[in-house]
C-alpha cells in the first residue's frame, strides 16, 4: 500500500458517503472549528451538535466570548461535562483578545501554546482552516490507525504514538487535507466503529492487517481496567420562602470547576452544625432523599440529596459572595453540574 492509495481510497469514500453538513463546516471558520474541536474533545459529534448550535447563537465571534462572564459561558456547556475543556476555551478567547487579535493564530506551534489546544486539536485546526498538510490522531483515528497496520498495546502508552504519529503523519495528503482529515474521523466514527464495525463497507480494507489476521475485534488495546473508586457526599437543598434553592460556586480546579452546586459535606459531617457555623440557620427538619449515582472517568459519585428546613433568618449566608438564591422557574445563566440540575428539578 503506498501512502497516497490510502487517502484517494479513503477521499473517493469521503465523496460519497463523508458527513459535510457539520454545523461547524458551514461557515468554516477558525472560532467555529476551533470551537467545535474542542468540544468534540471525548464526546461524539452526535452529542456536540446542539450544544455547538446553541453555543454559537450566543457566542458569535472570539470577541463575545471574551466579553462573556464565566457563569455565562459555563451556563452555555452545562451538561457537556470536562468543564476544564470550557475554563480553557474562555481563557484563551480572552488571552486572544488582550494580545490584541481578532482571530486564532495560523501555525501550530502558536496553537498549541493555547490552554487546553494540544497537537491534535492544533492540527485539526490547521488541516479543516487552512487545508495545511498536518497530521491528527484523534480516539477515531488512533482506532482506524491501529487496526489497519495491526499496532497493539493501549493507544495512549508513549510506545505506541511513537508509531501512530508518524504513520499518520506519512498517510496524510498534501491536497485536500480538510476532505481527509473529516474522512479519517468520520471512517472510524461510522463505519471503524468501536463495536461491531462494518468491514465490508470499509474503503480500505483490503489492506487491513488486522482485517487480515482477524482481530479487529482486539483492537484497539483497551487500557487495563482499574477498580473505580467511590465517593460519598451529602448535597444540601436550602429553600427560602421564595422557594429559591441556595447553591455555591465551586473552585475553579478540580471536578465541576467554576460551576454552581448545591452546598457539599462528607457524610460524617453534621448537618446541624454545618447549618449553624456556616450558614447562620437553625435546621428543624432534615430529611434525606433518593440516593443519586454520577460517574466520572475516575470515579463514581454517590449523593445524598437532603431537605433542610430552618427556623432561623438566613441573614449570614449571603455574607458569603460564592454564594446565590436560585429558582428553577427563573434560572440565571449559571452553569450548574448535571446532576445538580437534576436534583434540583425533581425535588424543588
């Protein structure tokens, strides 16, 4: 197989059967695409789309979302989830506009000077922007890759990128290379899929090595499996007679960063106490509700939902600055975690 056979194979598949009518594609622009890059970053396109619609008709332009706040922006990706992937894109709009630009850089290594634009994400830019000959290796072509020359070991090890960057960099056209960067990522989202995928449709099965030896099914190396970890917390639902529910603002690393959510404590913490010392409230009633489970990539999260009536004015909670009264009916534009969103919707 000699590079170019790869990519006119796969570009003559892209012609007929390549997805281009993505959002992001028309108009094609580097805030669009960069945009949509990253939040393609570990979630399907399938999942991005309305996101990315609603995002845009908010945030046209690097300018506005510069101008944004952080709730606001948070707001507009709740649900998304890998809020840091939000964080960065912000911080780099705004770090854009007070170096004086309007737009994204047109080389990769600014790029990847970024917050949160790795050599990946870099290259899609260049390659769907500017049609520049740059390599990428996303989760879909690390699988077509590894697949078709038979790599195993788990794709992310350093042992095996060094052979998947260089492959890919070698596969790569020098024309076309938007139409073959899509093709490459929509092969391995459509047709290379995880799970039962669909050889006899592949443009480039011929030469498949894993195809050949049979086991396609055994490919990609999945990383060796770690007992997920589990974490209990308690999540406070403080109504006041407005029937606004009062959430906190979380620090700005670390799980659900920036975001609002509902007051936490361990489970051994005293709810009474916590009321009194932090919130100037004397609680009358405590009632805890239906256990809620949340995965995270690293762990699971059980919560524990729990009613609180107080007696006592609630003078010294909004001493607080992180802190607001919210309404579901009425909501601000906050960001607020999904399964606090949730909670909140079913028992406020």
């Amino acid at each position: 197989m000699s590079d170019s056979a790869f990519s006119s194979r796969l570009l003559r598949w892209f012609d007929q059967y390549g997805r281009k009518d993505l959002p992001w594609q028309s108009p094609r622009s580097a805030y669009r695409v960069w945009v949509s890059e990253i939040m393609l970053q570990q979630t399907q396109v399938v999942t991005v789309i309305a996101y990315f619609e609603r995002f845009m008709q908010r945030f046209d332009s690097l300018q506005s979302l510069a101008a944004a706040s952080e709730d606001e922006v948070l707001h507009y990706w709740s649900g998304l989830g890998y809020y840091a992937r939000c964080r960065n894109l912000h911080k780099t709009a705004r770090q854009l506009i007070e170096q004086g630009l309007t737009d994204l850089p047109g080389d990769r290594e600014s790029l990847q000077a970024l917050p949160g634009i790795g050599r990946s994400t870099a290259a899609a830019i260049m390659a769907q922007v500017w049609n520049k000959q740059e390599a990428i290796l996303d989760g879909n072509v690390k699988r077509v890759l590894t697949r078709h020359q038979c790599i195993s070991g788990w794709s992310g090890s350093s042992t095996v990128l060094k052979q998947l960057w260089p492959l890919a960099e070698a596969l790569t056209p020098d024309q076309r290379v938007a139409d073959y960067t899509q093709a490459i990522m929509d092969l391995g989202a459509t047709v290379c899929k995880r799970a039962k995928p669909a050889c006899h449709e592949c443009p480039v099965a011929e030469d498949c090595v894993a195809l050949k030896n049979d086991c396609v099914h055994e490919l990609p190396t999945p990383k060796k499996k770690k007992r997920m970890p589990e974490k209990s917390k308690r999540f406070l639902i403080i109504r006041n007679n407005n029937q606004q529910v009062l959430l906190e603002k979380r620090p700005p690393a670390g799980i659900w960063g920036g975001l609002w959510s509902l007051p936490e404590l361990d489970m051994e913490q005293d709810v009474e106490e916590y009321c009194r010392q932090q919130l100037g409230i004397s609680v009358i009633v405590i009632k805890e509700c239906e256990l809620v489970k949340h995965t995270f990539s690293h762990y699971h999260l059980f919560i524990t939902p729990t009613l609180v009536e107080y007696a006592a004015t609630a003078d010294k909670i909004m001493e607080h600055n992180e802190r607001q009264w919210y309404h579901k009916d009425q909501p601000d534009a906050l960001g607020l975690a999904t399964p606090v969103s949730a909670i909140i919707e079913r028992l406020i």
